[in-house]
C-alpha cells in the first residue's frame, strides 16, 4: 500500500510506526527519554575538542529537539481534537 498525502508517502512501514508510537506509550516515552539524555550529553560534553565550536554543539541539540518533537507529534497528533479532524477523508 502506498498513499500520497500532502506529498507526504504513507507506506505499510509508515504505518506501522505510526501505530506503534500511539499504541504503544512507552515506547514514544523511552525514545523521549533517550534524547533527553542525548541532548544534556551533548551541552555537558567535557571531552569536546576546541575546534568544535558552540554553532556545532547547537546544531546538534537542535535536531535532537527537532527529532524528539516530530515523535511527540506521531505519537500524540496536537490537532487530534479539531473538528475537521473528526472525519477520516480515507480509512483503510
């Protein structure tokens, strides 16, 4: 199966994450915590060198935030509860 939403491509394995991410809590919760526990590594690192500057080590906590709250969003869609939410366009 492949669906095309937004540009966005819902394949078999999409779907799968995506249901296991809002089944599945502790799931969602552990991969959280394990950015969490990334991203003060990262401002504590002790062994970064003098060459990599603080643009490297902001960067880096930026895509952590940017991948924790993109499976945040998977797993618990902010916009559940809207309206125009409330019915499906297409239920397979």
């Amino acid at each position: 199966m492949r669906i095309e939403i937004a540009g966005a491509q819902i394949t078999d394995a999409v779907v799968d994450v995506i249901e296991t991410l809002q089944s599945s809590p502790e799931i969602a919760k552990t991969y959280i915590n394990t950015i969490d526990d990334l991203t003060r590594a990262v401002i504590l690192d002790l062994s970064a060198t003098d060459d990599e500057s603080d643009a490297v080590t902001l960067s880096r906590i930026r895509v952590l935030q940017m991948i924790r709250r993109d499976i945040i969003a998977l797993a618990t869609p902010p916009d559940v509860d809207i309206p125009a939410n409330d019915t499906p366009t297409a239920q397979l």
